[in-house]
C-alpha cells in the first residue's frame, strides 16, 4: 500500500513498513554520499552529519543540498535510536521531502555517467 496521506501511518502497519523503508533509503544515501567521497578520494568524515557537507565543499553539491539532506539524515538517527518519537506527521513530512534524494541520485548518476565518458 502506498502512504497517500497521513491518515494512512494511524494503523501500526503501515507506519511501521513505511519508517523502515525510510530509514533504509536514508542509510543508501549515507552509503552514496561516502562512496563518493571515497572514490574521489574527497575526504573521510567523522559522521553521518559530515558527509553531506564535504560533498559540498567538494562541489559535489551546493550547500543547501547538503543542508536538505542532512535535515533527512538527522531523520534517519531519530527512527534508528528514538523510534517512537516521531509520530505520523513527521513521518509523513518525511516522505513528503525524499524528491530531494531522487534529486541526488540524479545528480550522482549524471557525475558517475560523465567519469565513465571521460
């Protein structure tokens, strides 16, 4: 069943599958933004928190990409340590926001596609 609206997350069910989808794509962009930053030898960051802003510093992305995905990362710990604390609204807000990681996928592809060009 896809998340419509937020009334959907009120059964436990659906809450449960949709938080554990997003958790598990905001660990693939964790996992695609160090592989970049390890494949370009761009630098190692102490955090989750880091990565996005050395992309950034990198060029790799501008700064409020790395602001609007690390706002979604810091998601990400809240339904890895704090589970219970965000409630349907804020789930669904976060669906809401993951058009910003298709845009980073997009722009990683197009990156990667051009470094095999080249």
């Amino acid at each position: 069943m896809a998340t419509k609206n937020v009334d959907d997350l009120y059964d436990r069910k659906n809450y449960h599958a949709s938080s554990m989808v997003v958790f598990t794509i905001l660990n693939k962009v964790i996992d695609l933004g160090t592989e970049i930053l390890t494949s370009e030898e761009l630098g190692a960051p102490n955090t989750y928190k880091d990565i996005m802003p050395t992309l950034a510093k990198a060029g790799v992305i501008n700064k409020e990409q790395a602001d609007s995905l690390n706002r979604l990362i810091k998601k990400r710990n809240v339904l890895s340590h704090f589970y219970e604390d965000m409630d349907e609204n804020e789930l669904y807000s976060t669906i809401k926001e993951l058009h910003i990681i298709m845009d980073f996928v997009n722009l990683v592809k197009k990156r990667v596609s051009k470094g095999l060009s080249d």
